[in-house]
C-alpha cells in the first residue's frame, strides 16, 4: 500500500508551519515591548496590521465581534496573501 501526497499539500503546510512560526516570533516581540516605548519595527508592523483589520471589521460587524474574530480573520488574510505569492 503506497499514499500519495500531492505537492500542493507540502506548499500548504510548509506555508502553514511559515506562518506559524513568524507569529510565534512577533508574539515574543510583542511580549518584550515595553507601552512607553516607541513602536519599531516587528511591533510597529504588527500594532498596523491590527489596526487596518479592527478599522476594516468595525465597518461591518460589532466591536464584541472584532475582538473574537480579529486574530483569525488576521490570520487568514497573510495566508492568503502569502499562498498567492
């Protein structure tokens, strides 16, 4: 008995383990940022990102909805911008 993978599944989860791991070393940073600080950077990426996808969300839903599902739909939009690439 052979299994078969597909190629496109390994780009898929090679770029699922991509993704992963770079949100695991913007946390790390996040994590050591200090709020009096100014932001630089990783955090100063990451902080604008959020930004542009509470502002886009708080344009069709609630704002108890954007903070359950900001992370996610945050995750989503680099997966599918990165898979595109």
């Amino acid at each position: 008995m052979t299994i078969t993978i597909q190629s496109h599944l390994l780009v898929l989860i090679g770029l699922t383990v991509v993704i992963l791991l770079g949100l695991m070393y913007v946390g790390k940073k996040l994590n050591s940022f200090e709020p009096m600080d100014e932001p630089s950077g990783v955090v100063l990426v990451a902080l604008w990102l959020v930004e542009i996808i509470e502002g886009f969300m708080e344009e069709i839903v609630s704002y108890k909805y954007v903070e359950k599902m900001g992370p996610y739909i945050l995750y989503l939009a680099i997966y599918v911008l990165l898979s595109n690439y």
